[in-house]
C-alpha cells in the first residue's frame, strides 16, 4: 500500500483514497475475478475496514496537530504554548468601586450582590463593608430637635463647628449656619443644605460625630464590587443602582464611575500569537527580545518600543535612547524587564522611573512611559427600518461591540471609523446609519469637531473609549 507515501506532507488519505487501494490489495492477493459489486460480502467488509482506516488516519492527523503550534487547539495548544513558558490568559470580572449609603453601623456582608440597568451579570460585594460615621466619605445630618440646652455641635476629624441655637431658628437656618462655618473652614470637606438636611463630603474618609440636637440621618462609604460571571463587561458609570440582596439598614448603592472591564479568556489566535511573540524572549539585547519579554508581563496589554540609535534627539528620544511605551503591568516589574533585557549601550527614556538593582547589585534609574489616552466619543444617528423592530437593549449592544473593538487598538494606530459600522449594523431594526467621532486628550469632555473620518493616533497615544461616550440621535 501507499499510505506512507500519501501521508507525506500530511496529505492524509480519504475514504475514497483508501477503498479503491484495498480493493487492488484483495485482488493482488486472492487473484481476480472477485466480486466486489455492492452488496457482496468481500464489498462490505472492504468498507467497513476502509472506514476504519480513514477513522484512525484522521487520528494522527489529530495528533500530528496537537505538537503543531499552528494547528494545536484548546488544551492540546495549552501545553504547548506552557512547554513555552507561556500561559493562556485566564478570564477575569469587572470590577468597580460604588458608593454605599445606609444607616450608621450598618454591617453589608461580603457577598451580597447588586445589579446595573442593561447589563446581564451581578456584581457580588468582595469584602464586609462597615458603614460607620468613623471612616465615610459622606454624612447626611439632620436636625432633630429645635429646642437644646447647649450649642449644636459636629466635629469633623480634629476639627469642630458649634451653631447657638436661637428662639426663631428653623431647621434651614441651622443648617445653613453649619455650611457658611464648615466650608469657610477650608478643611477638605464640602458641605451643602439639601432639603434642610446638612450634606457634608470628603475627598477621602473621615469621621463625623454630632451632639444633641442632630442626628446622622445616613452615612456614605465605598465598597469593590466585582462580576459574577467573568469576562468583557462593560460597566457605565451611574447605572449601578438596585440592590439585589436586601440588607436592613443599607440605603443605596451607586457608581459615579465606569467600572475597570474584565478580559475574556484568551483566544486559541490570542495564545498562539503571543506565545510566537515570546519565541524571542531567549535572546537579550534587541528590540524584539525586550518587547516580548515585557508583553509576557501579568497585566501589560499592549507595547511599543521606539529605538533611537542616532548621535542626535530624534522625536524628542535623545540619542542613544530607546521608549518603552507599555499598557498594563505593574511598574516595578517593567523596570526589572527593562533593567535585564534593554539593549547594550541604549538608556530606556520616559516618564516613568523606578529604582532597579542590577546584576551588578547596583541601584539602576529605570524610565519608560506610559500611553496616553486619547479619547474617542462616537455619536451615531439611526433610522429604523418600517418594521420598527429596534429591541430595547440594541443601543446597549451597540454600545458594548464598539467598546470591544476599541480595546484591541494598539499604541500609535489609527481609528477607522467605517470599521464602527459592523458593531452598528449587528442589531436587528436599523435601516440606515451615520457614524462621526472625535477625540479628546480630556476624559469627559467631548471634543468640538466630530467627522465622519478616521482618527490619526499617533505614538505615544492610544484610543480608549467606554460606553458613555457613545450617544445616539434617532432620524425621524
């Protein structure tokens, strides 16, 4: 037989391939004629055993490509790919930081869960949250009684504001009082009358205890809420507000900003370019050792190293010099990479310095930089088709594919605006659409210009965007 010979290169046979050779094999040996018409008994066994022939080549094929780097899928390319020193990038949650309100000592318990208008998962409470008038970030005070022997009182830290009471005062007066004498202070806290109730906020925690008269109506503090079901979610700022699991005491919950999106499970294409990325890690000294050595950094997203080797600055790189603009990671384990695989003669140049000891036990000024964010805010004008089938959460969708496209946008690459259209077309109901960006070096202000026209990022620059940069005008 040939299969030897077919098997080369992987030309592995088909069923076709192997009956017809069988059939020549039975002849060769038993002489002909033989009956080989259908139905015979020598024509089944002949298939049966082709079957199983084709069966067990598509088996090596199977196995040949579980050692291929190139072929190898799922657990097969995860050994591979860890033979290498490279893991498969676990899937992680979104996270968020959220105010909390309710009343004084409220105990929240870890676990207890939360959800955000439009968004599919939970968010589960990580730790216990003690909501105490010694450590909030916000104190609602109220005015409980309007006759007291001695000065209403509330001290603020080390600091303490007295209100006389007078025959005429209202609850307004003495609020208003207790916000001229806190803000004038200047203590780092902002207080504010809402309703006659006294709102005080801070920067960061402090306590908050009153006397007679006045009582903490609700305290405000801060707790890390994480998905329950791990992956890119998109959470929006300001959307985070029904409390799932009930606990008596606890008011509100609420995010005042986006949440940090998790990260899907690394992709076979993911794990299998990042590991060729790594083939170079062995080697020190270049460019393509150093890159890849700091894209196998926990956390690092994205690199870009820009080399000048020149006697004069070049693009603000003096000479000699090298930028390291990476995405992600910590600092300190950047500036170990760069400290034990930056080229010889080269200094790395940037923003950022860490202290490095070297092989030569020597502390080491490390520099590299960050990317900077560039804004990137969307507006969209829809028509619907006549069916008017637009579901309900489609603008989320939306939304939520146009994120998930910007992420992937590397340092320095451009945004194509006509690439937005396939997030936009992906819900059902849209008869036509026009999509014009901008982008703004500020985070929440949108920039003057939008065009429908791709955005220039040019390095060190990188496009972010997030769902609330996304808004939407519907053509009638």
């Amino acid at each position: 037989m040939t299969w030897g010979l077919l098997s080369t290169g992987l030309n592995i046979p088909t069923l076709q391939d192997i009956k017809p050779e069988l059939e020549s094999e039975y002849i060769g040996i038993l002489g002909s004629p033989l009956n080989l018409n259908e139905g015979s008994v020598l024509n089944t066994n002949i298939g049966i055993s082709a079957e199983r022939y084709a069966e067990l080549w598509a088996l090596v094929l199977a196995v040949h490509s579980s050692f291929n780097i190139n072929t190898a899928t799922d657990i097969a390319l995860d050994g591979l790919a860890a033979g290498g020193g490279v893991a498969r990038l676990s899937a992680t949650a979104t996270k968020v930081i959220a105010s909390i309100e309710g009343i004084n000592q409220t105990v929240i318990p870890v676990a207890s869960q939360v959800s955000a208008l439009g968004v599919s998962t939970l968010f589960s409470l990580t730790q216990e949250v003690l909501i105490t008038n010694e450590s909030c970030l916000a104190a609602k005070i109220e005015v409980s009684s309007l006759f007291v022997l001695d000065d209403y009182r509330i001290i603020i830290n080390t600091s303490t504001f007295t209100v006389e009471p007078l025959d005429e005062d209202t609850e307004s007066i003495i609020v208003n009082d207790f916000v001229d004498k806190i803000n004038t202070a200047n203590i780092g806290v902002v207080a504010s009358n809402v309703d006659n109730i006294l709102i005080i906020k801070a920067a960061s925690l402090m306590t908050v205890f009153v006397g007679n008269g006045l009582t903490i109506a609700s305290i405000i503090t801060t707790g890390i809420f994480e998905a329950v079901n791990k992956g890119y979610i998109p959470l929006p700022a300001t959307i985070l507000t029904k409390i799932n699991t009930p606990v008596q005491g606890w008011i509100s919950v609420y995010n005042e900003f986006a949440g940090i999106a998790g990260r899907n499970l690394e992709t076979d294409l993911e794990l299998r370019l990042r590991y060729k990325q790594s083939l170079a890690i062995g080697g020190a000294g270049t460019v393509g050792a150093l890159r890849s050595r700091l894209l196998n950094i926990s956390g690092v997203t994205s690199v870009d190293i820009i080399n000048n080797t020149k006697s004069i600055e070049v693009n603000g790189i003096p000479p000699k010099s090298f930028l390291a603009l990476v995405l992600g990671g910590e600092n300190q384990a950047i500036a170990n990479v760069i400290e034990a695989a930056k080229p010889m003669g080269i200094e790395p140049f940037g923003n950022e310095e860490v202290q490095v000891i070297g092989a030569d036990n020597r502390t080491h000024t490390i520099r590299f930089s960050r990317p900077v964010s560039y804004y990137i805010f969307v507006r969209i004008s829809y028509k619907k088709n006549e069916t008017n089938d637009f579901p309900l959460n489609s603008k989320t969708a939306i939304k939520n594919a146009i994120v998930e496209q910007l992420k992937n946008i590397k340092v320095g690459e451009s945004v194509i605006y006509q690439a937005l259209y396939k997030s936009v077309y992906g819900v059902s109901g849209i008869k036509e659409a026009t999509i014009t960006i901008g982008a703004s070096l500020i985070e929440n202000t949108p920039p003057v210009v939008f065009e429908s026209a791709n955005i220039d990022v040019a390095s060190p620059r990188i496009a972010v965007t997030d769902a609330s940069k996304i808004t939407f005008t519907v053509i009638a």
